[in-house]
C-alpha cells in the first residue's frame, strides 16, 4: 500500500472510531510447546497452521512485534486494525505513518514508536526455564532487551492446567558452576537446573515483575503478559515433560561465535536478583486500586506496575446497567475478558470461541487524544465488564511502587 494511501486508511479508521481502532486477534504458535485451551480459540484451530509449525498457544494484542518462529510468515505477530469488518492495515504501520496522531509526538520522539507487546499466553503445562536478555546482550544480536509482568485473569482460569506453579531466580547459594554443569549436561535428558529453582503457587487475580536476567519457568495458567517489544530469550532447560528442548533454543539470541562458550551464556544471568532471599517481596504484584477512582458502578485497579515506567496495565471492571468516563494519560490496547457494552462508539463483547479467521469485538486501540478527552464505557450486560488496559513507556508516572498498600 502506498503512503498515500495508508495515511487515508489511518485517517478513515480514525475518523470513524473517534481515535480508537478496532484491532483483530493476532495468533501465534509454539512449536516446543502444548496449547491449553483456554484462549477462546476453537479447539479445531489449534493446529490450524500445520502441526510442524506448533499448536496456537499465544494471541498477541496491540502488537508492532514480529513473531520470531521458524519458518513464519512477515506478518505473523502484527496486529491489524479492522474497518468495516474488514483487516486494513497493521497497526505498525499506522504508527510509522500517523505515529504523532496516534501516540503523540512526544512519544514518538522519545521512544520511536509503540514499544511494548502484550499477549495472552496459554499452555497445558510449564514452559522451561528460561531467561530474557537486557539490552546490552540484546544489542549484540541486533535486538532489544526484554523485561516482562505477569497477571491471571480469573475469566480465563477457570481450571488450572497441569502445573499451575511458576519457577522462578535460583536458590540462594546456588553458584556459577552449578549452572555450568547443567549446561554441560544438555544431551543427558534432564539437565537437572530445577533442582537449583524454587516454585511459587501462581493464584488467578495476582502478577509478577520479571525483569531481564531473571530465570524463570512460568506455569500452566493463561498469563496476560505485558512486556518490552522484544521476542528476545534464552532457554535453561534442556527437557521439558519428556520432550527434549533443542539447544538452539538456549542460544537464540546470543551471538554465533559465542554459541558453545558456557561462561558467557551463564553471565547472562543476573545473579543477585536470581538469588534474592526476598525474591516474591520485591517482584510479586496484587491489584492496587487507582486513586481517586471509586464508584458504586465501577472500579479501577492497578495489576501491573513497579516496572520504573516501562510499561503498565488496569483492570477495569464496569458493573451491570452502568457507565464510566475514564480518562488516561496516554495510548494504551485494550481486551475486553468478560461482558459486553460500548468502549467510546464502538460495540465490545468477550467471545465464548474464535475462529482462527474471525474479526472478534474485544480489542481496540486507544490513541493519545481519545485517552486524554476520557473514553467512555458502558455495561450494556447482566454481568460485569471487564476490561484490561495495556500502557507503553513514560505513560503512568503514578503507578505504584511493588510493595505498597494493596487490595485485601
């Protein structure tokens, strides 16, 4: 599509959604993984893209990150704005184009364009241990460091899976040559780096900070995970439930020349926060409600915060027969998890199953002037609704710290 034209698509779709798209679901496979389920997608379309590729495991939400899957089609990851039901354009490139209408010439200065990518990710047992690199060991292989957070919707987890326990650092004391040997071990089935770990109970309703550097294994509940524009990570385990985990996955990102050098790969790890002793205090998240937002006919709470403003998140929950003028002080994504309403002119619903190829009506994209002026949200339903809201960088300064006052 010409420039000229994709600027008049921005334009209409923006135009007509009062400076809020509609975005379709973007779906993304895993081959060294097993789907759970409980995504929404039909069950028949888990393995839509051929059983070679993996099973449908993630849906990636407001997403300018291409998936980084072998043998992946350019667009695989990217999501696209909908008009009149129809896939237009990827809002990436809307945001090349329309960047300072959409998120702001601030933001567009400042950080180049929409930096997060969020996702649901949803799988019938844990994913190996594994780690995200940071910027400077991202750099060397042309990418971007990862930081990430979690949180566990209770719409989507209304049974646990497998293993609903998430490792996370190493124990205390563990040292350097501990992790080597389990290196040196790959190609002996079960390398053994668990044993050096230490589980947490993972609860629908609560999150995790996971910065760079940091191991972990997450377990087997559907994760709303928000994140830095990265598909950057490192693979630390070399069996996972009987299935081997091929050793390219550990050295993914890490340069060619480096690919069998244990020393270096071991210090990509960031050893004092793996060893932490207060690791849950300093990284574990409950809902924090946002000041000066309360109602009889809504509530609006912090889930993912404390991340020094990388990115953030909000579950709104709108009860039945009411509506809320919410104002926020940037672009954000949203998904709709349960109900149905309006979000500014646009209708909203949670599906109870997607088809691969279907156009649903719970996601959209908020741009900058929309958040500001406040959108409104309506409960058309018998139920809540609930929404939850997706932030780039430097657009929450007043998230909370982890540690302060949460919600009992």
């Amino acid at each position: 599509m010409k420039d000229a034209q994709l600027r008049k698509s921005v334009l209409q779709g923006y135009e007509e959604g009062e400076g809020i798209f509609r975005l379709a679901p973007t779906w993304v496979p895993r081959s060294f993984l097993v789907p759970g389920g409980r995504i929404k997608l039909a069950p028949e379309d888990l393995y839509i893209l051929g059983a070679d590729r993996g099973g449908i495991d993630e849906r990636w939400l407001a997403s300018v990150t291409r998936a980084d899957n072998p043998g992946a089609p350019e667009d695989e990851g990217l999501s696209y704005i909908v008009l009149n039901n129809k896939k237009i354009i990827l809002l990436k490139d809307a945001i090349e184009v329309k960047g300072n209408l959409i998120l702001g010439k601030e933001t567009m200065e400042r950080y180049g364009g929409w930096k997060i990518l969020t996702k649901f990710f949803d799988n019938l047992g844990p994913i190996p241990h594994h780690l995200h690199q940071d910027n400077e060991e991202a750099s060397l292989v042309g990418r971007e460091g990862k930081p990430e957070a979690y949180y566990f919707p209770p719409q989507l987890n209304f049974i646990e899976n497998r293993f609903p326990y998430t490792y996370f650092g190493l124990e205390p004391g563990t040292t350097k040559k501990d992790i080597k040997r389990c290196l040196e071990r790959w190609n002996e089935g079960d390398n053994g780096i668990l044993n050096y770990t230490r589980a947490y109970k993972i609860q629908p309703g609560t999150g995790w900070f996971v910065p760079p550097g940091i191991l972990h294994a997450p377990g087997s509940l559907v994760t709303y995970e928000v994140q830095w524009a990265s598909d950057v990570f490192a693979m630390f385990q070399s069996l996972l439930e009987g299935r081997p985990v091929p050793w390219d996955l550990l050295v993914k990102d890490v340069p060619p020349e480096r690919h069998q050098d244990l020393d270096f790969i071991i210090d990509t790890i960031d050893w004092p926060a793996n060893v932490d002793e207060r690791f849950k205090e300093n990284h574990y998240l409950e809902p924090v409600p946002v000041a000066n937002r309360k109602s009889e006919g809504y509530q609006e709470r912090w889930i993912v915060y404390g991340t020094k403003d990388l990115f953030s998140a909000k579950e709104l929950i709108v009860s039945a027969g009411n509506n809320v003028t919410i104002k926020d002080n940037g672009a954000y994504g949203l998904v709709v998890v349960q109900g149905h309403g309006t979000v500014g002119k646009l209708a909203v619903e949670s599906p109870t199953m997607i088809r691969y190829r279907d156009l649903t009506h719970d996601e959209l994209f908020v741009s900058l002037e929309a958040a500001r002026n406040g959108v409104t949200i309506t409960n058309n339903g018998h139920e809540n609704l609930v929404v939850l809201k997706h932030f780039g960088p430097g657009t929450n300064p007043d998230a909370p710290l982890i540690g302060d006052d949460v919600l009992n």
